[in-house]
C-alpha cells in the first residue's frame, strides 16, 4: 500500500482548473454588463439639432468629386434618425434593438449595437412578470479596422478587416464575434446606399479620431 502524499502537478492542475473556471464565470458575468455609452450615444441635446442628410452630402460629393467628411456626432445622429430595426434576424420575438452606435478611433469603426432580450407575454395582464429578470439590456460590439492604400499598378485598394469586439464588456476575438454578425449586417442592408456612396464610390476611406474623411476623386486628381 502506498502513502498518499503531496502531489505538486495535482496541485498546479487543481490551481488551474480554478482560474479558468473563474476566468469563465468572469467573462460571462462582464458580457451581461453593458457597455458605457455615454461618450458616443445622442444625448438631449444634440437631439435638438436637426440630423444632416449624410446621404446626400455624400451623393453630391461624389457628383462633383470633392472630399468630404463625416464627424462622429453627425453619424450617430444619422443612424438614430434613420435607424427603424426594431429586431434581431435570429431570434426576432426575443431580442429588440435599441439603439446603434459608432465610435470612431483612428483607422478603427467601433460599432455597438444596444439591445434588449425578453420574453413575449412576460408582462401579464395584471402587470406581474413571468420571468422577473427579464428585460435584458446587453450591448455586442464589432470592431471594423479600414485603410486604403496605394497598389503598384497605380489604383488604390481600400481593405476591411474585422479583428474582433466585445459581449457586453467582455473582449470577443474576431472568431466569436461572428455569432452576431447577422445583426449588423442587417444594419448595413438598411443603409446600402450610404454604403455604396461612402464606400464603393469613394477612392480613400480614412477614419480618424472622431472623423472619416472620404476622397471620391481619381488618384491623379489627388497629386500636389
């Protein structure tokens, strides 16, 4: 019969079978803690300003070949006055959407979408909730990195990549994200023209600090 003793790997296994279920436990209950929105969404006061017609900012900017640029402020006006999705196309009776927003950091599109998971039915007739957790507020958001660059045969190559973003205020790599990709491509649907005229049309897509600058003239156009 043999004595048990210390085990120094049981130990160091048992140590790290710990952390990762605390690590897990951790990012879970972070992906439920919305996201601080305060810096990017429309507050009372710029409600009162009439939103700009980006649409048609940008429709004659590329008309008449002129750059052009978009502040944060006036994009997230743009989208909360535009913006009618009301669901997500997965699990449209449980999820609403709230809210759309983008916060611009230099060569990085951060959107956030702001949503709320409920039950249907959860509020009975005489006011009592079936499930007394429900609503939900979550936030999920997708990082999009743009530049544009010069390719050797002289035209001009704009790339979108999109390396990852968050659940709540959980990191998510890019992989993971995924998951919530219909609810922003539903986004870029109901805006496709403003895509097409700020994307598709435009020669260099620059986004900076608060800012996209946009250039729909031909590169020789451009030259000092």
């Amino acid at each position: 019969m043999y004595r048990r003793g210390f085990s120094l790997l049981k130990t160091i296994l048992g140590l790290l079978v710990v952390l990762s279920l605390a690590s897990m436990a951790g990012h879970i209950i972070f992906s439920w803690m919305p996201r601080n929105l305060q810096s990017v969404a429309t507050s009372p006061s710029d409600e009162i300003v009439e939103p700009v017609d980006l649409k048609k900012r940008l429709k004659k900017a590329v008309e008449e070949n002129y750059p052009v640029e978009i502040s944060e402020s006036e994009l997230n006006r743009y989208i909360a006055d535009k913006l009618t999705l009301t669901q997500s196309p997965i699990v449209d009776d449980f999820v609403k959407i709230n809210g759309v927003y983008v916060d611009l950091l230099p060569g990085v599109m951060d959107i956030t979408i702001e949503r709320t998971f409920d039950y249907p039915g959860n509020v009975q007739d005489d006011g009592s909730q079936k499930l007394g957790f429900l609503p939900l507020p979550q936030t999920v958001s997708m990082q999009l990195k743009v530049s544009s660059e010069d390719t050797p045969d002289g035209s001009v190559k704009t790339m979108v990549e999109f390396p990852g973003g968050s659940f709540g205020r959980a990191p998510a790599p890019g992989m993971l994200i995924a998951l919530a990709k219909p609810s922003f491509d539903t986004i870029a649907d109901f805006f496709t023209e403003e895509l097409d005229l700020g994307y598709r049309q435009m020669t260099y897509v620059t986004i900076e600090d608060g800012v996209i600058k946009l250039d729909p003239r031909p590169i020789e156009l451009q030259q000092p």
